[in-house]
C-alpha cells in the first residue's frame, strides 16, 4: 500500500507540477465560465460575454469600496429589484441605491468577482503550496532525472573498467552470453569489452539515442543485439514489440538468428523456450518462406525482438497494413550498417531516398500516432562506418525527426578530417598484396580458347612520411579524385559486352589457380585453412564457383551463410580439408566470420569506393570475432614492409592487365589513393617478381591522371580489365 501511494503521489506531483506558475488569467478563466452559467442580472449589453469582457479588460483598482455615483437621481440599476429590497426601500423612505454605497452596475459586479476571485486563489494556492511543500522531494527527483547531463544520467560506473554483468543487468542473460562467447574464444572465461563496447554500453543506460562509429571487428553488430536482447519492457508501455533491429542484407539476418539461437541455447531450460516468443526474422526468400514468416508474426505477433531487412518489412505493411506488425509502440530502434543502406558521399541528401529511409520515417511517425502521452520515445541506435563524417550528423538534424536530441550522444569522432582521420581504419596487422594478371595469347590457344596467365607483383606505392605528402597525393592529381573515377569507371564497365566481362572473371580466376601454387601463398595457407573469394555484384556465385574450380583444381563452393559462418574457425579447419568459398561483395558488408584470415578480390571492381576497402579487410578476424584495439594505431604510424612480420590476415587484390601492358591508370590512381586513406596499410608481396616500371610508364600515368581521361579512347578503342577492344562495343 505505502509502494502504491507513493507512486499515486508521484504522478500527482507531477500533474500539478505547473500549478505554481497559474497566473490571474487562468484563475480569470477558470471563474469566467462559472460565472456566465449564473445570470443574475439583465444585461444592457449586447451580450454577458461582452460585460465580462469588458469587466476582465479593465485594470484592477485598488481593493477600497466602490464610490457612490454623484447623481443620485439617476437609477443606475442593472436588474429589477426583489419584493424585499421594494419593501426596504419604502420603508427607508428614499430612493437610494439599494447596495448601499455602491452602484448597481459594472463596478458592483467588478467588485463582487474580485471578492469571488480572491477567495479562489487563497484556497487554490494555500492548498497547492501545502501539497508542493509536502511532495517537493518527488518533484525534485523528478526533474533531476530529466535535466542532468548525460554523465551523470549514465546508471554504471564509468570510472572503472565494465564488465559484462555490469552492462547486461538479467544474469541468466549475462551467464548465457559469457557461455557463448566462451566457445568461440577457444573456452577463454574472462571475456573483456572492447572500448567501443564499453562506451555504447555506458551511453545505453542514460536512455540515450545514438549514433556510433567505430572500427571492423570491434563488436559492434554484437552490442546491438545485446542491447535489444537484455532491455526490459516497461510496465507502462502497451503489448507490442519491444525492440526493431534493420539490417541491410538476408546474409545479417541469417547471421543475427544464428547468434540469437546460439546464446538462447545457453540458457537454462533453453529446450523449454519458444524462440519465436524471443526473435523473429523476416527477410525476402521463396514464397514458402515469406508465407511462413507472415504466419508466425499472425500466430505470435508481439516477440520481443524483430530483425528484419527494410525492403521485407515495408513489403508488409504494404500488403498487410500498419496494425498487421506490432511496432507502434517500440522501445529500441537499432541499424546496423546504417552508412552502408544510404549514398555514402551525400548521405541524406540524395534525391532519391533510400528503403531504410523511408521505413524510418513510417516507424517514428507510427509512434507518435499510437503512443499515449506518458510513453517516452524509443532509443535510435545507428551504427554507421569507420569514416562517417559530421555531415552525416548534421544531414540526420535536417531531414529527420528519428531522434530526440536532447538524449543523443555519438560513438566515436565525427569531427575529425575525413581524408587524414586520426586513428587507422584498417587495422596495422593487416596486410595487402596486389597482383597483376596478364594474359599470354599463342596461336595455338587461340584456336583451342585456352590461354595462360603471367604474374607480377604491383610496385609498392610510397607514401611518405609526413601529412602533407599524404594530402598532395590524394588531391595534386586533376582527375584523380572519388567523383571522376566514379564516371570514369562505370562509363568504362556499361559499355564492355558480357562476353569480355566473362573472359576478364577467366583471366583472374586462372591467375588465383596460378597464385595458389605460389610457395609464398602455400606457406600461408599452411595448415588446411580455407580462404574466401569475393567478386562484383555482376557475376553469379555459381557461376564464379564453377570458373575457380575449373581453373584452380581446388575444392570450391559457394559461401552459405546459414551454415558457414564459422567455417575459418580453427575448429573447423581441423574437422575438414581446405576449400575456397565464394561470396559478393554486397552480402559481405556486415557479417562477422571468426577466423578468416584470407581474402582474394577478383578484380578492382569488386572495391566500390575507396573507403569500401576498409570493409571487405575489416571482415578478416581473429578466433573471437574481433580486431584487437592495438591495431588500430595513430594515422601516421607507417607499418612495416618487411616478410620477416607476420601479419594476422592478408587480402589480396587480382587485377587484369593487358598481355606486357601495366594497369589501368586510374585503377592504379584509385587504389592508392584508398590504401593512403584508410590507414598506410602495410603492403607486402606475393608473387616475388614486380612488375617493370620506368620513366615511360611514368609520364604516361601523370598524363593520364592530370589530363582529360576521354580523348585516350576517341579512336573507339576501349581498354577494360587488360582487354583491348577496337571499333564499336556491342553485347555480343
């Protein structure tokens, strides 16, 4: 009883919270409707309404006694008088007003309010001060909670270094997840927070909303989940889905439905549980499994977690309606890779507003419409990539009303230079090797179609030792910049036919059979590790997984998210012989793969933009699933070259030249440019024969890059991937 008392007397306190700020005019009006519903007198005015108009227009005189009219001849009477007043009058024998002092008229009723109005306010306020008095602890409190900064809103203690337990307050929770986390760091039983994690978690507990950066490997699709799984549903908040999460791709929601199984099988009585009372997943797949999808959300339509891809939820609402999926009334709303689903350079401001865009909207507009007024909003977490920029916070102010920035707090530093950032994006322990593949044409291949490849190493580029020579390499160059190459290349690739692209993914295929037979690499992949092969989006898994196997005589498959997840574990390695995987580079954006410490790229096409590099390297891990912090060192610390150090993951990166030629000018120029950006990152050799370099070729690299790229072709040759095409280009 004392428990429900006090609550009751909180929610009075701060109902009445404002009651001390009333001013007269609210009392005025308060008094004003009682007392148009009691006419007492007969009106000479058009209307009571325009009396008491003028009656509350009028300044307030002093509390005196009206003075009696002059005239006294003169009947100022605003109602007729009662059979007793007549009877009082006659007998005092005058025709005095029958208020004695005062006048029947305005200033009476003037009066007599004032009186009304004073007894009002001394009840009103004498027994408001008397409850704000007694209940002001309350209201304190109150106000406390709502106006302190955020490090003191912050529930852990941030002086010490967090543990698990102190960030996942449900134990059976936090036990389960040590549990799981346990198995994947080789039975390790201390399972430290990276700093990313340690600072989300902290931002989490003031109620925060959030946008966080931070570097690949560092946890941070992990502490997303585990903040949806381990936030509790206020009493007060309706039945309804408590937390939303939206990932970019079916391959993440393979991927978070796997994690969430694994940690719920840790629990006790795990094999009581209903999963689907926990998580749900929706994605778009076989029309077997979307209508299984829409039966479970009909069967169970309030789990406590919803993962889902933006494209399938708003397929839903569409078809089904808003009230079909409960999620008007969320209390977390989080998104992973929320950089990767919008234009990366414009952010918000593309004309054309990307699916997760537009479902964020019809979330945030769908709680204002269903939620009650106690209803607080819902936590927004956005996980954005390493080299987002304040733009994107400023862009987010603009043209969204996602988040309550009187709560919000950033992960990471959106204010440095996004050219020269301070700390690495790719980690120093990270290594790249780029190799050149050129093709060998004989008379004899030419009748049998089969051909060989030859191997070089690219020269190393060098990048300096200061920032200024980082900064006039990325931008001295006229056309070697983000915007051209972006024009240049996909004007190149719309107008090669498909047959050249197939015998471009030939040559690289056969040039990564060549390369796998290299001591270098052999010695690499001692040990039957398996390595991952990542294509453009253009080119059919299967059809690149058949093209390997022929060329390579290795045992090569697609990559099976659902299954394969933690294939490069070292567990894995051992319970079965090596093999090569295949996977585009979209559905690679996001996942986690512990253990994968090998990565080919088949073509520079495959690397979007400069700073999608960081990306596909970042997928490399470690046997937990993360990057150490170590790595990510200061920006100008430059790793070192020498074989002697063995790097914890090596990507390289094939690309296709013409028979004796060189690389494209501003593929060369690109990938420069990215390897500068993203961290100095250590280049290392694979093949141990580099490519010949002279003057010559130098000139015409400065040429290309610091003159107009579109007279190099205006003889209707085109140059793509090594392939040299004359005359008009024509799908064949």
């Amino acid at each position: 009883m004392k428990r429900k008392s006090k609550i009751k007397s909180k929610h009075l306190s701060l109902r009445y919270l404002r009651f001390s700020e009333l001013s007269a005019t609210t009392l005025r009006g308060s008094y004003n409707c009682f007392f148009t519903q009691k006419r007492h007198f007969a009106s000479k005015f058009n209307s009571d309404d325009a009396l008491l108009k003028s009656i509350l227009s009028e300044e307030r005189d002093s509390d005196l006694p009206e003075v009696q009219a002059k005239d006294h001849d003169i009947n100022v009477s605003y109602r007729r008088a009662s059979p007793v007043e007549k009877n009082q009058s006659a007998h005092e024998g005058n025709d005095a007003p029958i208020s004695g002092n005062l006048s029947i008229g305005p200033k009476y009723w003037k009066s007599k309010y004032r009186k009304s109005y004073r007894k009002v306010e001394k009840g009103l306020t004498g027994a408001l001060k008397g409850y704000i008095d007694e209940n002001m602890h309350l209201i304190e409190s109150y106000n406390k909670n709502h106006k302190l900064s955020l490090s003191k809103r912050v529930r852990v203690n941030i002086d010490k270094e967090l543990t698990w337990f102190d960030v996942v307050p449900a134990r059976s929770l936090c036990e389960a997840l040590l549990r799981y986390l346990s198995k994947r760091n080789s039975g390790m039983k201390s399972i430290a927070l990276t700093q990313f994690q340690q600072r989300f978690f902290a931002l989490m507990s003031g109620n925060s909303s959030i946008v966080a950066k931070g570097p690949s490997g560092s946890g941070r699709s992990l502490t997303l989940l585990t903040s949806a799984l381990s936030l509790r549903r206020p009493k007060s908040k309706r039945p309804g889905i408590n937390s939303l999460l939206i990932v970019k791709s079916n391959a993440l929601v393979f991927q978070y439905e796997s994690i969430i199984k694994e940690i719920v099988s840790e629990m006790r009585g795990a094999d009581k549980m209903n999963i689907k009372k926990i998580a749900q997943f929706l994605y778009r797949g076989t029309p077997e499994e979307e209508r299984q999808q829409e039966e479970d959300l009909e069967n169970l339509q309030t789990p406590h977690i919803l993962v889902t891809t933006p494209q399938r939820l708003l397929d839903i609402l569409s078809s089904h309606g808003m009230d079909f999926v409960k999620i008007h009334n969320l209390s977390y709303i989080g998104v992973d890779d929320f950089t990767s689903m919008i234009d990366e350079e414009l952010y918000l401001e593309s004309s054309v507003k990307a699916p997760v865009v537009t479902l964020l909207d019809f979330v945030m507009k769908l709680q204002d419409l269903k939620k009650k007024q106690k209803d607080l909003n819902p936590q927004v977490v956005l996980i954005a990539d390493d080299s987002s920029s304040e733009n994107l916070i400023s862009n987010l102010k603009e043209y969204t009303k996602w988040i309550d920035w009187k709560f919000f707090a950033p992960v990471g530093n959106f204010k440095e230079d996004n050219e020269i950032p301070f700390y690495k994006y790719v980690g120093k322990d990270a290594a790249v090797s780029t190799v050149l593949v050129s093709p060998r044409f004989t008379e004899e291949s030419e009748k049998s179609g089969k051909f060989k490849v030859s191997l070089h190493d690219m020269r190393p580029y060098e990048y300096g030792a200061s920032p200024k020579q980082w900064i006039d390499t990325l931008n001295k160059n006229s056309y070697g910049d983000a915007e051209t190459y972006k024009k240049y290349r996909n004007s190149k690739w719309s107008s090669v036919p498909t047959s050249v692209k197939k015998g471009e993914l030939e040559i690289l295929c056969a040039g990564l059979g060549k390369l796998l037979k290299k001591k270098t690499t052999e010695a690499w992949m001692k040990d039957g590790k398996s390595a991952l092969v990542v294509h453009p989006d253009e080119y059919n898994s299967k059809y690149v997984a058949e093209v390997l196997s022929g060329k390579t005589g290795k045992k090569v498959r697609t990559f099976d998210i659902r299954n394969d997840s933690l294939r490069f574990s070292e567990m894995a390695c051992k319970d079965s012989d090596s093999e090569i995987l295949v996977l585009n580079v979209s559905s690679l954006i996001g996942l986690t793969l512990p253990g994968l410490d090998t990565i080919f790229v088949l073509g520079v096409n495959t690397i979007k933009s400069v700073h999608h590099l960081s990306t596909i390297i970042g997928r490399t891990r470690l046997q937990n699933g993360l990057v150490p912090d170590k790595e990510y060192t200061l920006f100008s610390q430059v790793s070192q070259s020498s074989t002697e150090t063995r790097p914890r993951s090596r990507t390289f990166i094939l690309c296709s030249v013409l028979p004796y030629g060189s690389l494209d000018p501003f593929d060369r120029n690109f990938l420069e440019r990215a390897f500068i950006t993203n961290g100095l990152i250590r280049q290392l050799p694979a093949v141990g024969v580099q490519e010949i370099w002279n003057e010559d070729l130098q000139k015409e690299y400065d040429s290309a890059i610091n003159g107009p790229f579109e007279d190099q072709y205006s003889n209707g040759t085109t140059v793509f991937g090594g392939l040299k095409i004359s005359g008009s280009i024509t799908d064949q």
